[in-house]
C-alpha cells in the first residue's frame, strides 16, 4: 500500500474534473468506496457495485465523504467513463482506443498541453480523431473546454496565471471562442456543452447578466438533457446568490477577519433542491451548500411536500449516524423520492458496519477505531442494540411499497440481507429465492442475490464444500470479467489506489466467507480465499496488512499445514484450488513474508511502474513449511519441526531475498550478556540460517547432555542448549526462528529450564552462579541493568568473567530477592 | 596695523578660496562613488540553507532581486507563467536576516514575444503586474498558503520590477511595448531591464529600453557549447571588446556580476547539456574524473548524476569564477556606469558564502574608487 495515500489528492481531483470537462451524457459521480487501509468495513451489500446505468452507488454513509475515504475525495465511477468515451464515440462516429480517451481526459496541467509536439498529441488516437478535418469543431470545442477549465473549478488546475476569479480573466478569449463556436456550430453535442461551459464561466467570473442570458437562450429548453439544465441552474442560482463584492477572497487573504455573505431565501433552496434531484453531476455540490443551514430553518421554506421530502434525503445523505426517523418522514412524505434507494441501501450498510463486521473481524473487533472511521456523532451501540435496529430496518423495509423507486426484487433482496444480518437464514434463503425469480439474470440485483444465496448456504452448512466452491469459482471468475470490462480502470485507479470499482464487491465477498470460514476453524480455504482479495482484513504488526501467511501464522494447526500443503502439492486442481493458487503476489525484498497481493495486472503494473519488489506466485510450499516448523517449535517438538524444514530448499534460506541471511546469524549457542541479540561477538563464526541445520545441532548437544555423566560438563551443555533456546525467542539473534516479526515477543521458556538445570547441576557455586544469573534474567531477557551497575561498567569477556566469580556473593542479595533457589545453591 | 590685519585677512581668505577651489577641482574628478550590494536569487524551488555567515553577509545586502516567474508561450494558453516562485523555497526561516527590499524579476523568453499579437500586450502586461503581486505577497513569511488573486485597481505591494529578456531585432519592438504598458499601467513602479553586453554595444542597432535603469550584465561572454571555449560564463578576453568605444548608456546604469559556477557536459564533441549543481569537489575525487587541460575533465565511469546519465568517456567542463575574473569583469564594467549611486548586484546569493564573500567584498572596493 505505499503509494496509496500520498497519491489520492492529485489524482482523485484530476480523475473527477476530467469528468466534468467534457460532460459525459450522466456524468454521475459515484459513491463508490476507497479503502484505506486500516478500514476493515464489510459491505456485503452492494446492489449496484457493477450497475451501468449511473445512479448513485448506495456504499456507505456520506455522499460529503465519499464512500469510505474519510478524507473527503470524491472518485467518479467505471460508468462515468464508459457513458463518457461512449457518447464522445457516438459523437465523433470514429474509433479511438479507451485508455487514450481516458488519458486525454486525465490531462489538465496547462503544462502538458503547452507544448502540441509531444507524444500526448502525436500518439493519442483519441486526439488523433479529434485532429481530424472533419472533426474540427470538435477539436475547438476540445481545446476550449481544457482552455475553460482553468476558470472553471476551485480545485482543477487553474489559470496558469492564477489569477482566474478576477472579473477581467474570465472576460477571456477563452469565453469568446466559445460563445463564436456556439453561435457557429450547428451539432447539439457541441452546442450543449459550450452553453454549459459558457455558463459556468460566466459564474466564475461572476457575470450574472451573461449567464442568465445564455441559459434561457440555449438551455432553458424543454429538449434540453436535464442533467444539463439542472447543472447550469445550479449556477444560475450560486451567481444570484453571491455577494456582490466578488474579490473579497484577496482581501480576506490579507484581512482574515473578514467574512463573506450569501443571499439565503426559498428560491435559493428550492432551486438547488431541484439540482439535487435532476443533475447527478451537481448532486454533491448542491448537498454541501443546503446541508451549511439546518434542517429546521429550512422545512418552513419550502412548501411541497415532495421539496420538504428532497430536504429530509440531503441531511439524512450527510447524517452519518442511523437515519431510520428520516427514512420515514421521506416515504411518508415522498414515497418517490429519488433519493430513497440510495438511502435504504446506506442504511443497510450501517448495519454491516456495527453489527457483521465486529462480529466478523474477531480479535480486530477489540479496536473499535478500527473499523469505526466515523465515529463523531455515531451511536455505537452494543451489538444487542444494534440487532434491535437491524429489525426495525427490516420492519421498515418490509412495509415500503414497491412503486417504480423501490423496485420487488430489491425489496426482497434487502429483506435477504437483513434476515441474513439476524442469522435469521431460513427466512434470508426464502426471500432471496423471491427476488432471484424476480430478476433478470444480467442485472446487478441477480448478482447480489448470488452473492446472498452463497453467503446463506456457507452459514447453514457451516462449511465450504464442493458445490458451494463451484459456485464461488463462478461468482470469483465473473467479478473478474466484469474486471476486465472495465480495465481502462486500472490506468486510473488501481495503481494509486489499489482499489477498482468491480473488485470491491469481490474483495468484500472474499472477506466475508473468509472470515466466516475461520470462525468455524476451518483455516485452510480461509487463507486460500482471503488470499484473493486485495482489501486489507487485518493489521499485522507496524500496522501492514495481513496476508495469507499470517493468518496460517496465527491460526493454523500440525493437521491444516498438512491439508494445505495437499492441496498445494497436488497434480490435478479443482477450478476453484486452480483459481486460488494461481495467484500472484509482489514480494518485498528483505521482508519475510513482505507480499502484497491484488490483481496480477495490477500488479505488473505496480512493478514497472516502480521498480520495487517482484512478481511471484503467491503460494509457496517452503513458506508453508517454514511456518509449519515455526508452529511445531512453539509446541516444542523439535524432531517435527525439523522434518518441516528439511522439506525447504536449502536455496531458500540462503537466498539474499529472504530475510532469514540477513536475520539468522552469529552463533546462536552462545550468549553474550551484554549483546544477547546481536552478533558483533561472534565475528569468527560462520554463519548458516539453515533452520534445519540449526536444530539438527540442536539435537546433537540434546542427545550428548543425555549421555554426559560428567556433572560440570552436563551443566555446560544445558547452558549451551539453553543458550540455543533463548536465541531462538524474539530478544534472541535467531528471532526468526519462531518469530514472524521481530516486533513480537515469544520467548521459549525452555531456555530457563535449561539454565536452571545447568545452575542445579553445576558443583561450582561461581560457575552455577553464572548459569543461575542467566536463569533469573527477567522473561529471558538479559539486561545488565537488571544486575547491578557495578557489572555494567566491565565489557571483555575473560576480565568481566572473573571479575563476576569473583563478586558472586555480591550478587547473592540480588538472586535471594529474585529466585531462592539460587540462594539456596550459593 | 589696520592694514596688516587686513593683509592677513586677505592672505587667509586666499588661502581658504584656494583650498575650497583645490578641493573642488579634486571633487570633481574624482566624484564619491555610492554602491548598493545586491544579489540575484534565481533558484525556483528546494530550500537553501543558510548559515549563521550567510545570514551576516545578507545583513550587509542592499537589494534582494527575486526571480518569480518566467513566461513563455504555448499554443493553447498563450503566454503564460511557467517556473514560478515556490513561496517555500526562499528564506522562511532566515526572512528576518532578510531586511533588504525585494525586487521581483520576471523572465520572457523571445519566444513569447514573437508569438503574442501586439493587442494583447496591454493585458499581459496586466497578467504580470497582477501575478508578481501574488508572488511578491507569497515571499513574506507570514502568509503561508498562496494567495488569492489581488481584485482589480489593488495598490501593488512591491516597488520596483525588473524584466529579464533577450530581445532581438524581431522581438524589440513587444518588448518595448511590453515595457511602455507595464510603466503606464504602474507609473510608481521603478522599472529596470536587464542588458546583455552586445546590447550595451550597440544600443542603435537594439534599441534602449523604455525604462527608468538597466542592469548590465556581464557574463555569459563565451559560446556555451563550443568544446573550445575556455569559460562561457566570463573572460576578460571576450568581454572587453564590448567596452572599447562604448558611448554612455542613456539609461542609469547598474552593474549585474557572476558569481556562479556551472558545468558543461559534451559528449563525442558535442555539447549535452548543463549541470549548475556538480561542486568542486567532484573533480578532486579519482575514481570519477581524470584532469584534462584547463578546466576540463575526463569522466573515467558510467554514472548518474542530478538524474542525468553520463557516460564514460564524457568531457565535463567544469566553469567558475576566479577572484581574479570578478576583479577584471568589475574593472571593465565600471567604466559602463554614467551615475554616481548605482546597483552592483551578484548573480546569484546561492554561491555565496562565508569563505568567497571577501572576492565580492574586493569588487564592490573596485566600484568605491
């Protein structure tokens, strides 16, 4: 994830005001959710994830922070795009490639199109087509537009001489070139969007005369698209309400004390509520300029209750807490309000927020803040309250009349939904079934009734068997194709954001079942699906997202390595194994298990676009093995976890890629007390980070410390085989032995029973001093602060040793206090 | 006695009409010279740190000149401001060793001036005046995020311009034009001009600025990508012809000095390109370059330097200036200057430090006398 969040602002703005640019036929900006990655949210319900026909996306809780980025950008949706580059196609009736489209649409720094030689303008087939002769007017228009942006937005790249709001600039050429290619052109694609940017020019360069002129001239039309002409009364009505003193922004740079008005009547808010039910493109804008006042001063303004109904959505579209109070006002107000879809679909949302995800997210769920982003003015109630309020929902739900707005097979889904949210399965399977033979097979409501079905059938047989694995493969493959579809994408999203539009439906799935698969213990086809996802389900230590080794780390058993590596191993793979193990990863050099999984074309693309770490396949047996010897050296059965790492390569250990050269080195048999981890003292040693050579020494010094008869020597060899074992916890220079991370804190308590053993067979009080000192370190940890600071001040070994026989009855006061059995020994 | 007194009175007057007219006489050949040290500060963007030093040769600074934008063309923006003044860049923490005035420097490249029509030079005249307002604004430490634009009829909050332009036979006349409107648009405005040394040379043939000083500068007096130059920022050689049988300038005239170092890259003879930010210090290390004659220098690896590939092989030619070459471009230029306070302004502050301060302190001596 390190691009993700330094790279949303330039990107998000610029994506978005392309849209605006050459204003697709319903350029929509969607909801649809960024995933940051400490946001472990789970939105199952998705109706409209893969929906072309440009209505708002139902994700989450606000329309002012879009989908689940809380910090505020706003991202245009996969139909943006295609309506788009589809309307231009139809327009110019000629081909040009998708990316070049979208490429051309992305570019807005004056800079890139100073100079017309480049490649932009050389290779670009969209721009080509443009340049054609016969395309003329369309290439005015093109440059104009990119012209006019720099004047048309706060957050687009302005005029390059910044000086864009001053009343003379917008009197522009610019302005004039438009207002001639209006006069002249006779296509109403063009005509449409130059009267559009002339109004909106007029609106920055406050000329209220100008505007109104053009849009009753060429937009107050009853053939005009309404989008449009919502859009352009936006500004009509942002103009008349404006202060008169236009330039007061400079002056408030100067005076910061200064404040500006805005002229605030009915009319102002009927006009922009009307905005908000007509123009998707102004949606967003008009809801941030009503939402400023309240609600109560608002209601007494508008006298229809079709308005006061618009007027309930727009707070409830910012009200980030549960809005059931609002729902009803709107249905019994409205019960074809525009909005409602949108805000049904929202609240169901909040549902899976506080009720499925805590539950869902185990050990994750203890850190509300987690999961909670918007917390301010959210009632997290306990999940008891929040199952009162899921019925409630389904109350409401299932008494909504079905008129056009609320389509029936939406209904039942959502009743689904709830029920399955309830645990309530049979009546969530019943009303699925209802609203699967409702729906046709290519809408996006079949999709999520799929999606229901698999979630039901999972939570009643409590297990993922063949047919249920079929049918996710075919779910999985087709969340895929859709991937694919829109992969002009991923040039814009995916590799800063890591997230696709289509793939967040699939990712939530993925997360889902998942996670509902390590609920009921069954580890192996967790990690094998959590492993197709690229949204992060958990925070692994430094706060990296886990992957699929950290989950066999944390929960698999001797028996799940053993399975897992069946199905790795194995010659003939069910579709659904073949999908899961075919996935790729990038590999971080010098990490351990430093992957970071997603799409393998995103990913290539990651990678040439960076430089930074490889492609590999994701799954890896010696890492299974690895981790499968880790877990056996935690139960303390070294003969297993031996064999588990003679089945890796002996490449693997040595390989500079991995982190264990780096890491397993020195002589871990030896401890010095003043550098217990590290391996400055043991320059002389030749370094292996075999683990498998490791423990077969290991062993060795076991098998002889059996056999010694002799008790000094026998003491030696247990403080050796004690040594071993402290090296082997996280305070040891063999960490990564049992350690995934050196952030972690196992420590083997086999190190302390075998310094006490040394201590206990030593006859030599000094010497048995010596192993006991070891012995008492606290939690193994040896720390000579914990000594005495006379000790700290003596650094050479044979010096340090004598001197510490020597004061051994010094430090019997310090070992009484400690541990008796060293008193009693001395 | 009456009449000795009056001998005496009469010798003493003598004598004081005497000295009074020596002095005089002396006066006027050798008038008081009063120059103003200034610097040029060119850099764009990334921060300069200045030390405790810097800061004290900064407190004897008369004039900061700050570059803040340039302006070129395009073919879909017209003339617009490119490598504009990065607010961050320039004294954020050391603004208050800062307390000389600051003159804003624009840059137009000719390219600019031979594209743009003759009716709009009124406006980008305008643009200008209007941009380096929030330029200028955004210098002052206090305002931290840029500014908005300044409304019409807005009383600018800088004194004094200069313009920095290459012009030419073909481009004199919009720039002259540029100049006039920017000086009827901002009467108050003291507007200066920067002159190349042929410029100086030949004012019939180029024509005199309509504006109240110059600045001469003398540098760039070599041919840049001949591999046989020796220095194209300054040698006497090549810029004392300029000053033969020059007239005086009709414009009051400051002095611009270099105080830069740069190298120029060549590869297989011909030139590459430029890199003003290579130290010294790269030619002392072995296993990099091997000394050629002069100031050249063989690179001996591949290697990346400031983002840029050289290769083995490669001729650097690594130029500076010498104390001696700033006493000999300070020597000649002082013959240029037709008043008696005047500007002598080094190009530019990031050069400057505590240990080469004394050559500039030796130049300025040169204009005291």
């Amino acid at each position: 994830m390190p691009l993700l969040k330094k790279q949303w602002k330039c990107l998000s703005t610029s994506v978005l005001f392309a849209f605006l640019l050459l204003l697709p036929k319903h350029t929509t900006i969607a909801c649809i959710g960024f995933i940051p990655d400490e946001d472990f949210r789970v939105a199952l319900w998705q109706p409209s994830a893969l929906d072309s026909s440009g209505h708002l996306e139902a994700l989450y809780f606000s329309l002012d922070v879009f989908g689940k980025n809380k910090y505020g950008y706003v991202y245009a949706s996969a139909i943006e795009l295609n309506q788009n580059y589809l309307s231009w196609r139809k327009a110019l009736q000629q081909q040009f490639s998708k990316p070049d489209f979208d490429t051309a649409m992305s570019i807005l720094e004056y800079q890139s199109l100073a100079d017309t030689n480049q490649a932009f303008f050389t290779c670009n087939s969209f721009i080509k087509a443009l340049r054609q002769p016969t395309n003329q007017a369309f290439w005015t228009y093109f440059t104009l537009a990119k012209s006019a942006e720099r004047f048309n937005s706060f957050n687009a790249y302005k005029d390059p001489w910044g000086l864009d709001s001053v009343h003379s600039y917008a009197e522009s050429q610019t302005q004039l070139a438009l207002a001639q290619l209006l006069n002249t052109t006779k296509h109403p694609f063009i005509q449409e969007r130059c009267a559009y940017l002339l109004c909106r020019l007029f609106h920055y360069g406050h000329q209220p005369h100008s505007l109104d002129s053009v849009y009753k001239k060429y937009l107050n039309k009853p053939r005009t698209t309404p989008w449009i002409k919502a859009a352009a009364e936006y500004y009509v009505t942002m103009t008349a309400a404006k202060d008169s003193n236009r330039n007061s922004a400079y002056d408030d740079y100067l005076e910061p004390s200064r404040t500006r008005n805005y002229i605030h009547n009915a009319n102002f808010y009927r006009h922009l509520l009307h905005v908000v039910s007509e123009s998707p493109d102004k949606r967003l804008a008009a809801i941030r300029v009503i939402t400023r006042d309240s609600l109560q001063h608002l209601l007494p303004l508008l006298p229809t209750k079709k308005e006061k109904a618009l007027a309930h959505a727009v707070f409830a579209v910012k009200n980030q807490a549960h809005c059931l109070a609002a729902l009803q006002k709107i249905i019994q107000l409205d019960p074809y309000n525009k909005l409602l879809p949108l805000l049904l679909s929202r609240e169901i949302n909040k549902v899976e927020a506080y009720l499925l995800t805590p539950a869902l997210m185990g050990k994750e769920a203890q850190k509300e803040e987690d999961y909670f982003i918007y917390n301010y003015g959210v009632e997290k109630g306990s999940s008891q309250k929040e199952r009162a309020y899921a019925q409630q929902l389904l109350a409401l739900v299932s008494d909504i009349s079905t008129n056009g707005i609320i389509q029936p097979a939406e209904k039942y889904l959502a009743i689904s939904h709830l029920h399955l949210m309830l645990h309530q399965y049979d009546q969530a399977l019943s009303y699925c079934t209802k609203a699967m033979n409702l729906c046709a097979k290519t809408s996006t409501y079949y999709l999520q009734a799929r999606i229901n079905m698999l979630a039901i059938r999972l939570q009643q047989q409590r297990k993922l068997d063949e047919p249920l694995k079929e049918q996710l493969y075919q779910l999985l493959t087709f969340m895929d194709a859709q991937h694919t579809v829109n992969k002009a994408l991923e040039d814009n999203y995916v590799n800063y954001y890591n997230f696709n539009p289509s793939l967040s439906i699939k990712d939530d799935l993925c997360i889902y079942l998942g996670k509902t698969l390590l609920a009921f213990g069954d580890v192996v086809n967790a990690a094998l699906l959590l492993g197709n996802t690229n949204k992060p389900w958990g925070v692994w230590m430094l706060n990296s997202p886990k992957n699929v080794y950290t989950i066999l780390y944390e929960h698999a058993k001797g028996a799940d390595f053993e399975q897992l590596l069946k199905v790795l191993r194995a010659k003939k793979h069910s579709h659904y194994e073949q999908y899961c193990i075919n996935r790729l990863a990038i590999f971080y050099d010098y990490g351990n298990y430093g992957y970071e999984t997603g799409d393998s074309a995103n990913l290539r693309k990651q990678i040439s676009n960076t430089n930074y770490g490889q492609l590999i396949p994701l799954w890896d047996t010696f890492r299974v093995h690895d981790l499968q010897g880790i877990y056996y050296l935690k139960q303390d059965n070294i003969a297993a976890a031996l064999h588990s790492f003679k089945q890796v390569a002996p490449q693997f250990w040595t390989d500079s890629a991995h982190a264990f050269c780096f890491y397993l080195t020195g002589n871990p048999f030896e401890v010095n007390i003043y550098h217990p981890n590290e391996d400055s003292q043991d320059s002389t040693y030749k370094n292996d980070p075999n683990k498998a050579h490791f423990l077969e020494k290991l062993m060795h010094y076991k098998a002889l410390e059996a056999k010694e008869t002799n008790m000094e020597k026998k003491a030696r060899l247990c403080y050796i085989i004690g040594n071993a074992y402290f090296s082997m916890g996280s305070s040891g220079k063999f960490w990564l032995m049992t350690n995934l991370s050196s952030y972690e804190t196992y420590e083997s308590p086999k190190a302390t029973y075998y310094y006490q053993k040394a201590a206990r067979l030593a006859k030599d009080a000094k010497q048995a001093a010596f192993y006991a000192m070891y012995a008492n370190c606290r939690h193994g940890y040896i720390d000579p602060e914990h000594l005495n600071t006379r000790l700290t001040s003596q650094k050479d070994g044979a010096e340090w040793l004598k001197r510490l026989v020597h004061e051994c009855p010094l430090y019997a006061d310090f070992f009484q206090q400690e541990n008796k059995l060293v008193a009693k020994i001395l | 006695m009456l009449q000795l007194v009056t001998i005496k009175q009469i010798t003493t007057r003598f004598f004081v009409v005497f000295v009074i007219a020596t002095l005089c006489c002396f006066g006027c050949k050798r008038q008081p010279k009063h120059p103003t040290l200034g610097f040029y500060h060119w850099r764009m963007m990334g921060n300069h740190s200045y030390s405790q030093s810097d800061s004290a040769i900064t407190l004897r600074c008369g004039q900061v000149f700050i570059k803040v934008m340039d302006v070129d063309w395009s073919d879909i923006y017209g003339a617009y401001p490119t490598a504009t003044f990065n607010c961050d860049s320039l004294f954020r923490n050391h603004w208050d060793t800062f307390t000389a005035p600051v003159t804003p420097v624009v840059f137009i490249t000719n390219r600019t001036l031979e594209k743009i029509d003759s009716n709009q030079i009124a406006a980008l005249a305008n643009k200008i005046l209007l941009k380096t307002e929030i330029l200028h604004i955004s210098t002052n430490p206090f305002y931290y995020s840029q500014p908005p634009p300044p409304p019409p009829n807005t009383p600018l909050h800088y004194h004094a311009l200069q313009i920095d332009c290459d012009w030419t036979v073909q481009t004199r006349n919009k720039y002259f034009q540029l100049l006039q409107a920017l000086k009827q648009q901002q009467p108050s405005l003291l507007l200066s001009a920067t002159l190349r040394l042929h410029q100086y040379k030949y004012p019939k043939q180029t024509g005199v600025p309509p504006v109240d000083e110059v600045y001469l500068m003398c540098y760039n007096t070599g041919q840049l990508k001949s591999p046989k130059e020796e220095n194209s920022i300054f040698t006497e050689a090549a810029a004392k012809p300029y000053f033969q049988q020059a007239a005086s300038y009709p414009v009051k005239m400051n002095i611009a000095l270099p105080f830069f170092s740069w190298t120029v890259i060549f590869r297989n003879g011909q030139f590459v390109g430029l890199d003003n930010q290579i130290e010294d210090s790269f030619f002392s290390f072995p296993p990099y370059v091997r000394p050629l004659s002069g100031n050249n220098f063989e690179l001996l690896i591949d290697t990346v330097l400031h983002d840029r590939l050289l290769h083995q092989g490669d001729v650097l030619r690594h130029e500076t200036i010498s104390e001696k070459s700033l006493l000999q471009a300070a020597n000649l230029c002082k013959k240029a200057l037709n008043q008696p306070e005047f500007s002598v302004v080094f190009f530019d502050i990031d050069h400057v430090n505590a240990t080469n301060y004394a050559a500039i302190e030796k130049a300025m001596e040169v204009f005291k006398h």
